[in-house]
C-alpha cells in the first residue's frame, strides 16, 4: 500500500468521526498554540528591549575613573588623542561631570533635573536633534562660557516660545540658554527631557572639582564593541596599573544580559507549555489504543486480505501522526490568532508598542514536535494492531 | 507439471493445548486438490473443518504435516510471508461478508491490490471486470451498509476474484442469507467454478455442499469420506465403520 493512500485512509477515518478527532487534537493544539504564544511574547519583548536599547545608545562605552589606588591621574587630553588615534574603533568622546546642586528658573526650583558637564560631541554622540539654538561649542569650552542647553520639558513648561536668551540659575550662578533639544522621551518631569547640558569645563567649575571621572565614548560601530572596550581598557591599564582605579560599562552588555534573562524566561515558560503537548500525546495514545480495539475486525479483515503487520503498523501511526499533525496547524493557527490579539491588548493596556512575533523556528519547532509525538505515541497502539493473529481479529465482535 | 496438485495436504495435525487437556482438531488430515476442482469440505462444528479452512487459507499453521500451496511449502512460514502468500493466492468469501463498512463497494474490492501494489489504472480496470461479473456496476459507489446480504456476499465474491488467486475459499458464503439469495450465490459460485477457477467451499450444510464435485466429510478431525457427491455416505454423517468400509 502506497504512502500517499495511506495518508489519504487515515484522513477519511478522521473526518468519520469528527468530534472525536478533535478532541483528541485539543491537547496539541492547545500545547503547541501555548508554545507559540510564549516564544513570541518572548521575541516581542526582546525586540521592544533592543529598540529601547539602541535609543540610548548601544554603542556608547561609559568609563568611569575612580583612581583608586594609584597615584596616577587620567587626563582628558590623553584620552581624547588616543581615541583620536584609534578611529576605526571610536567616533566620538565627551567627559560626562555631573553636577550636583540645584537649578532655578526665576524663583521656581526645579527638583529632578540633571546636569551634565559635556563637550561639543556629546550631542553627537548620543544623537541629539536640537529643536532651537545651537549646542554647546569648543569655544564654550575653552572660555569656561556660562551657556546651557536644556531639554524640551524644560522649555516647554517653564519659558515661553522664546527661550533662546532667557536665563536659568544654577547654584546661585546665572547661565544663558542657548539652545532646545527635541523630545525624546515623554517630556515628563525627571525623565530624559528634563536634562541640562552646560561646558564641562563650566560644569567641573560648578561642582568644585578638577578632575574628570566619567566619559562617553562612542565606538565606531556596534560591531566594534568588544573591540573598542578591550583597546580602551588596555590603555587606562596602562595608565593606572590598576584594574581597580577604572570602570568601562557599555549598553550592549546590559541588553545581552536582559536578552538572556527574558530567553531564559521564555525556554522555562514554554517547557512548562510543552507539558500539554505531552499530555495531548497521551490522549492520542489513548485514542489509538481504543480505536485498534474498535477496529479489530477491520484489521483481522485486512490481514487476511494480505495485510503485512507494517502496513497495519503504518496505517495506525499515520493516522495518530496525522492527527497530531492536523492538531498541530490548528494550534499554529491558534498561536498566531492569540498572538496578534496578545499584540493589540498589550498596546491598549500599556501604551507600549511590543508587537508579539511567533518566529519561524518556533513554529517549525512546534510542528515537528505534534508530528513527533503523534508518531512516538501512535507507535506503542499500532504494534499491538499488528501483532494480532488475523483469526482472532476476524472472530471479534 | 501439470499433474502436480495446487493443494497438498499430508499428514495435517492441528492440537491445541488447554491445560492438561489436548483437542485434536485435525488429526492426521490428507489430501490433494488439484486445480479447477470444486471441493467442498463438509462436517458438523468440532468437525476441524474451519481449523481446515483456516490452515489452508494461511491464517494459521499446521501443529505438524505438510502443506504445498501451488508447489511452495507454506506449513512454517511467518506471518509476513503469509500474508503475501494470502494476497497472491487466496481469495477469502467469508459467513459474514468481512465488508469495511467505511469504504464504499469499489474501495472495498480495491483493498487486495493496494496491498499487492497494483497500478492505479490495472485496479479501475479488474474493479470495474469483476463488480460486472458479479452484476454490481451501479452500486460501485455505495456503502455496504446500503446492500442487501446477497450483494454484500456478491461484493465479497468480487473482492476474492479481484486479485486473480489460484484458490477461492468459501466458507460458509450462504450461512448469513435467506434460502433464495442463498441459491443465488451458489450459482454464482458454480459459474465462477465453471470459468476455470478453484473453488474450496467449507459448509456443514449437505445440500450446499451437494453442489460441489467432490465431497470431503470431517468428523473429529479426521477424513471420513473423501469422493464425489453423489455416493450414498456422501452426504450423510454415517456411523464411522461404516464409512470406513467405504473408504
């Protein structure tokens, strides 16, 4: 008996009995639906982490200098030639001096803001798009200049339309604007548009210090991470003979071990979504095993019609493998129906744009496993089929 | 080779064992068919004539003895080699039919070839031969559910013939039908007999059996009357010694 003709019996004995077919796919279609979920749940939040990531900037290495035990000073001269030197690793560098202390806009304190000492790369190097004004220049730099650059929160609940000109006081210290940045995040009040960036030289002035501690250095490409970071470190070792007196952190660390967390999330999950695909196993089994009893005669009838036990064999674990298979795109179907509600309900719910993506392996996965199971548990049934003796089957009623 | 028997039977022992107890249900068996006989095998139940009928329709094997089936010794083969040796040689009509109900009629007499690997076009062909034969064209679609029992029993004629055996066994093919079909199969039978083939009928019934050419009557697992229908022991269960005076 062909392949194909056996595949094409063992759809008509499904459709036979068609609501016992389909519950005994329920267990798959649910398991293998669930696993769909799950993984593009997992592939949604993951891309939602990597776009959110590379906002800020994934191919930014933050240094910090902490010149602990060592005598040895780093300066910014030193380091901006090197990455001067270097730029098939780096792109831009700018000192990043955080000021404490507090800022005000006439008499209204502003309590949430951050100030950051930068140089005239930094807008640059975290791709900041002015919405008025200019940034901060080497010139400001150089003439310790008392000129800020604020972002939109600020601008857009404290000043009018013409805020070029207008003045804000930090630490008692009167500094001009001269320029706006556009949003980039909600412009609520502590998040990345309630920022200030002055001259880093005006900024080391403000906050009593002479050193730098921290720097923004953007490598050449995300590519280049690993690289840049190595050279970077190499060089302040140099230095400071100490690997102790530096810090070099980058984002895409951090998103490589969020990203790991949300897979290990996700392989727990859907191991524990697998468990129904095993249990709907089961109940193919269970199924196979009933309908090899009902079927009895059918097989004695086959047998003695010339049957070999493989053909009966075959005929039982095509049908249980069938079963599961059809069980399986149903649970595909189902999987990407749950998915793309999953994707609406989540952007009403949070007014965040994770989009929940079933990924090709995983359905491809999905499939192959109902397939598998329908066989591995089709297997044990079918054996018994055709191992009866055809005289018994033909006598059973 | 013509004088060469389609069927040996030598020295056919069949015992079961229950516990300590032994049931011999064919004890010693011997005989030759040749091909076109028309034999019909005759005795009443515990006879060992559906043991008889199952060793030569190789569903089963002999305790011990020897079978030839168209010159192959079939006595100890295994299941698989059976079951082509079923499907080349044997067309089985059984009591109760042994329709699929599932399958409509044509699907049912294609079931010997999709085992046998018959082209497609072969299969349309001896499907449509045979159901003609029979006098079932027009319900080539139905399900055997939709027949009466005398068609049913002529599809399960048709599916015997469809894969061209060398044996066509019988048994009990008017058991199930009222005396009228029952005449009806038989000579339908008669005239598949007629057109050469080899037709092996089981029956406990005389006047079934007393259509056949030659008579074989069983009795406790032994032959005890083997010859043409019309000699006086024939067709009646007489006292042993007697037949054994016959013989």
């Amino acid at each position: 008996m062909r392949f194909f003709e056996t595949i094409e019996l063992a759809i008509k004995n499904l459709l036979g009995s068609k609501v016992r077919s389909l519950l005994t796919m329920l267990g798959i279609i649910i398991g293998v639906g669930a696993v769909i979920i799950i993984t593009s749940l997992g592939n949604g939040m993951e891309n939602f982490m990597v776009d959110s990531f590379s906002s800020m900037g994934t191919n930014v290495l933050n240094v910090t200098v902490m010149g602990k035990g060592s005598t040895r000073t780093l300066d910014f001269d030193e380091l901006y030639e090197h990455i001067n030197e270097n730029q098939d690793l780096y792109n831009h560098i700018s000192p990043t001096v955080n000021v404490p202390g507090s800022v005000k806009v006439g008499t209204e304190t502003l309590e949430q803001t951050s100030m950051t000492g930068v140089s005239e790369d930094y807008n640059e190097l975290k791709s900041l798009v002015l919405s008025q004004g200019r940034y901060v220049q080497y010139v400001d730099v150089t003439n310790y200049s008392k000129v800020i650059v604020i972002g939109s929160y600020i601008a857009d609940n404290f000043f009018d339309d013409d805020v070029i000109g207008q003045t804000m006081k930090i630490n008692g210290q009167v500094f001009t604007i001269v320029g706006v940045l556009d949003e980039v995040a909600d412009s609520e009040k502590g998040d990345s548009d309630d920022i200030i960036h002055l001259p880093y030289s005006s900024a080391l002035k403000l906050a009593g210090s002479s050193v730098i501690s921290s720097y923004a250095v953007e490598v050449r490409s995300e590519e280049t991470v690993d690289a840049s970071k190595e050279d970077l470190r190499y060089f302040l070792y140099d230095i400071f003979k100490d690997e102790d007196a530096y810090m070099i952190f980058s984002m895409s660390e951090l998103l490589d071990t969020m990203t790991s967390m949300i897979n290990i999330m996700v392989v727990i999950l859907a191991a524990i979504a697998a468990i129904s695909l095993v249990v709907g196993g089961i109940g193919i089994m269970n199924i196979t095993l009933v309908s090899v009893t009902e079927r009895t005669r059918e097989i004695g009838i086959r047998k003695s019609l010339g049957a070999k036990r493989h053909n009966i064999m075959q005929q039982f674990v095509i049908e249980a493998a069938t079963t599961s298979a059809i069980g399986g795109i149903i649970g595909i179907g189902f999987g990407y129906l749950m998915s793309s509600l999953g994707t609406l309900v989540i952007s009403q719910m949070l007014d965040e744009d994770i989009s929940l993506l079933p990924t090709l392996s995983s359905v491809m996965i999905a499939f192959g496993v109902s397939v598998t199971i329908g066989i591995v548990f089709g297997y044990l049934p079918a054996r018994n089929a055709a191992r009866l003796n055809p005289i018994d089957a033909l006598r059973y009623d | 080779m013509i004088d060469e028997p389609l069927i040996v039977f030598k020295d056919i022992y069949k015992i079961y064992k229950m516990g300590d107890f032994e049931v011999r249900a064919l004890d010693g068996v011997s005989f030759d068919i040749y091909k076109g006989e028309y034999v019909a095998i005759v005795g009443q139940s515990g006879s060992g004539k559906s043991t008889c009928m199952n060793i030569m329709g190789c569903l089963d094997s002999p305790t011990s003895g020897l079978y030839h089936l168209g010159g192959k010794d079939v006595s100890d083969m295994v299941d698989d080699r059976l079951a082509e040796i079923r499907n080349e040689m044997i067309g089985f009509i059984f009591q109760q039919y042994n329709l699929l109900s599932k399958l409509s009629v044509k699907e049912n007499v294609e079931v010997p070839m999709q085992y046998a690997g018959i082209d497609k076009n072969t299969r349309n062909e001896r499907i449509n031969k045979v159901l003609e034969r029979v006098g079932l064209s027009d319900k080539i679609k139905n399900r055997p559910t939709q027949l009466s029992g005398g068609q049913q029993q002529r599809v399960s004629i048709a599916r015997a013939l469809v894969g061209e055996p060398s044996v066509i066994l019988a048994d009990e093919p008017t058991g199930a039908l009222d005396s009228k079909t029952g005449r009806n199969v038989m000579e339908l039978l008669r005239e598949i007999h007629e057109e050469g083939n080899t037709v092996v009928l089981i029956t406990h019934d005389n006047e079934t059996a007393g259509e056949a050419n030659r008579i074989i009557r069983l009795e406790d697992g032994k032959i005890v009357y083997d010859g043409p229908p019309d000699h006086e022991h024939a067709l009646f269960a007489g006292l042993k010694e007697e037949v054994y005076e016959v013989l």
